[in-house]
C-alpha cells in the first residue's frame, strides 16, 4: 500500500498469476520465413528443419552457437532448405506426447511458474499448463499464417487457410519452447528458446541436420546457455506494435525520440480524440487478440483482452506509462486484483469454430465502437482530459439500455450474433469466472475522473 500505481507493472516487475505466456515477435518472425521457404519450395509442411534453417540465419549469435561460424550456418541452412522437404530419413513425426509437452523433463511443467505463477498457468495443473501451451501455438500459428499471407501484393495473397500445416515434429518444438521459457522464469517466449528445443528434438528432420553437419547438439546447448545469460541481463525486452507506438509518440518513461517526432504521433495516434496514444495501442493490442481468437471483427471482449494483452506488453519491454497518464490506465491493475485472469479469459474467448481468415486487420464491430464512444462519453462527463483504460473497462462492464428502445433491439442482434459480441456477455464471461463484477464496477468508477 502507499506505492503509486503504474500501468504495466505488475506489483513488482515480475509477471503476475495468470500473465499468458506467448511467442515474442522474433519466434513470429521465424514461423513466417519457414512458410515463406515452404511455399516457395513446395514443401507440403514446414518441418523442423525448415525452421532450423531460418533460426541459425536469423540471429547471428544463436548461429555462432549452433554452427560454429558464418560459412558452417551457411552450410547448415542450405542442406535444411536443400532437400525441400524430401529426402530425409525422419519423418519428422511429433515424438510421444509426454515428451512433447515437457513432461520428461525438457523445460517441464511440474514448476509452472514458481511461487508466484510465473508462467501464466500459476497454481494450474499440469494438464492446464499443457493446454494453454497446445493454445498457444495454435493461436501463433494462426497468427503466423494470416501475417505471412499479409506482406505478399494484394492481387497474389494466397488464402492463409491454403498454406502448408506445420509437422507434428515443429509442433512440438514449439511446446518445448514454451516450457524452456517457464523453466526460466519468463512469459515471454523467444527465439532462444526455440533454438533450445530445436537442438533437444531427438527423431526430428532438425536433428538429422545437425547430424549431417557434425555439429554437436550437446556443444550447441552449451554456447545457447551463455547466449541466454546474456539475454538475461538486458534491461529492456521486446516491443510489440502497441508499445513502439506508444514510445514514439512520448507516453513512455525514458528515451522517446525527439520532440517533433512525439508531436506528430502524438497527433497521428488520437491524441486528438482521447487525449493521449493509449487506447489507440490498445486498440492495435485488441485488434490482434481477435485474430487470434478466430473472430473476423474486433468485438468487446477483444477491448477487455487488449487492455491486458498492452500491459503484458509493457512489461515485457521493461516500459511503464508516464506518471500523468498512469491513473487512469490502470485498469489491467484493478482487474488482476478482482481475480481476472488473462490466460483464462483469453481461453473461453475463443471462437468455436474459428471464423475464416479476414482479407485485412480485423475491423472494429459496432458493439465495440458504441463502448469506445461510451469509454469517451464518461471521460469526458467525469471531467478527465484523457480517455484511459479505467474509461474503456468501466464502459464495457456497464449494462446497455434495456427500455425497449433501439438499444434494446440492438443489443438482443449482439447477443444473437455472437457471444462476444456485447458488453452485457462481456460481464457475464467474468462473473462465470467468479470475479466479483458489481465490486469491479465500483472501483472502476472511483478512477473515471483521475
């Protein structure tokens, strides 16, 4: 008690109980230049060979450390991408599924998290952990698939539901990967990792690379360990799109460019409307968690999930708000402390089926532009200079009109479409979670005029 609040900082720094666990942008990176390999080779599924070859490539100190050098990482990449997905003696099969999921003891589960539940899965049985981790990859791959479809012209996109499938060997890279990132302590899951349990993949097509090279795995796992010590030292981590936004456009502590740099994204990112960048970054944040869920639109649970999904972001970067914009973002604060959970409410947020693939970002649906209208409506009847966090998670967990007016019509259509797709399901999503939502509110509204 007594300590100021700070949006993105988690009590003190380290994630808290129910922080997912997710691929970092560097991992999402790599799985989209495997399928560019494998569509451009013809592969009928990226392997774990495919994705050894663009790790070694990508990041030149994790390939000193597998390979040796520059000329054995070229020698290296060339002999996984050579063979176009043929000609190996493994068919690079997931291995059985205790192995898979780090039950022998390749990362493991059975320390999820510690103490504190690092790990996203805190105080979750092992069975939990591997599902949230079975999730997740699918969710990246989804991700993953859809950005790569992205970057080529619009007039030859392919439709990413077309694009080769992962093999059960990659699958369980990833797995494995997650688990090496929560034996360490981390929520967030880098291309170290993956090059860990790419070199720790017995029976896979990447393990019979290595061994046409005569590279020694156990001598790799050796130098990654001092490419992780060293990571670990770094100060500031990753940053995700909503971060690196709102560090240009000066709503960051520290370095954040110059003056007219900040004023123009400032300018360009809404301060105009809401007084600052925040839930522009939040809007970017929610953007992508509908992606992710299998929605074709952004509804409101993906606000309430890109709320949490920024401020697990600015933790990972090692970032926090500045002081006059902290109060009144601290919602992800005051929802973590009524027992909200990001990877539980991420889990039962998942559409079922996945909608199809959108051409573009997901757009805004018009359930989710009447809580922003709302969001802002309250700031400004509250007297608050800055539309803010507390402002968007107030207006999602306040009940819609029910006079038997147009509101009332327009919220049974939400209901109808989509479970997601309304405040009052939002609330409801909650409540089923046992979070106290009458006690939420209450707070929330203490905040709207910080």
């Amino acid at each position: 008690m007594g300590r100021r609040e700070t949006a993105g900082a988690h009590a003190d720094g380290r994630p808290a109980a129910g922080t997912t666990t997710e691929f970092e942008d560097d991992v999402m990176d790599a799985l989209m230049e495997a399928l560019r390999r494998a569509v451009k080779l013809e592969m009928p599924a990226v392997g774990s060979e495919t994705l050894l070859g663009v790790v070694v490539l990508q990041d030149p100190d994790i390939g000193a450390a597998i390979a040796g050098g520059m000329r054995k990482v070229g020698s290296l990449s060339g002999s996984a991408f050579g063979h176009a997905g043929r000609g190996w003696v493994s068919e690079d099969r997931e291995p059985n599924a205790s192995a898979a999921d780090g039950a022998d003891g390749v990362g493991g589960v059975g320390g999820v998290g510690g103490e504190d539940g690092v790990g996203g899965v805190g105080g979750a049985d092992e069975a939990d952990v591997r599902e949230a981790d079975r999730r997740e990859v699918d969710t990246a791959w989804r991700e993953a698939r859809w950005g790569f479809a992205q970057r080529g012209r619009r007039s030859a996109r392919q439709d990413p539901s077309e694009l080769p499938e992962m093999t059960g060997a990659l699958r369980a890279c990833l797995l494995r990967a997650m688990a090496s990132a929560r034996a360490e302590g981390t929520v967030a899951v880098r291309l170290r990792h993956v090059a860990r349990a790419l070199l720790d993949l017995p029976g896979s097509r990447a393990a019979e690379a290595l061994a046409l090279q005569r590279l020694d795995p156990g001598a790799a796992l050796a130098a990654l360990d001092r490419v992780d010590a060293s990571a670990r030292e770094e100060k500031e981590g990753p940053e995700s799109v909503g971060v690196a936004l709102l560090r240009s456009a000066g709503t960051l502590g520290g370095k954040s460019g110059n003056r007219l740099t900040r004023a123009f994204m400032s300018w360009i990112t809404g301060s105009g409307v809401n007084g600052s960048s925040v839930l522009t970054a939040v809007m970017i944040e929610s953007s992508r968690q509908a992606l992710r869920c299998g929605r074709a639109e952004m509804e409101p649970v993906d606000l309430l999930l890109g709320t949490l999904a920024l401020d697990r972001a600015l933790l990972i970067a090692g970032r926090s708000l500045t002081e006059s914009l902290a109060t009144v973002n601290t919602a992800a604060d005051v929802l973590r402390r009524h027992g909200v959970r990001h990877d539980a409410l991420a889990a039962v947020a998942m559409a079922h089926p996945p909608a199809a693939f959108p051409d573009d970002t997901p757009p805004h649906s018009a359930a989710s532009d009447r809580v922003m209208a709302a969001a802002r409506l309250a700031a400004a009847e509250h007297g608050s200079p800055t539309v803010g966090t507390v402002h968007l998670v107030s207006a999602l967990l306040d009940e819609p009109k029910a006079d038997g007016g147009a509101d009332a019509k327009d919220h049974a259509k939400d209901h109808a479409k989509d479970h997601a797709g309304s405040r009052r399901e939002v609330a409801a999503l909650l409540a089923a979670d046992g979070v106290d939502v009458a006690a939420l509110r209450a707070e929330l509204s203490l905040r709207l005029g910080a």
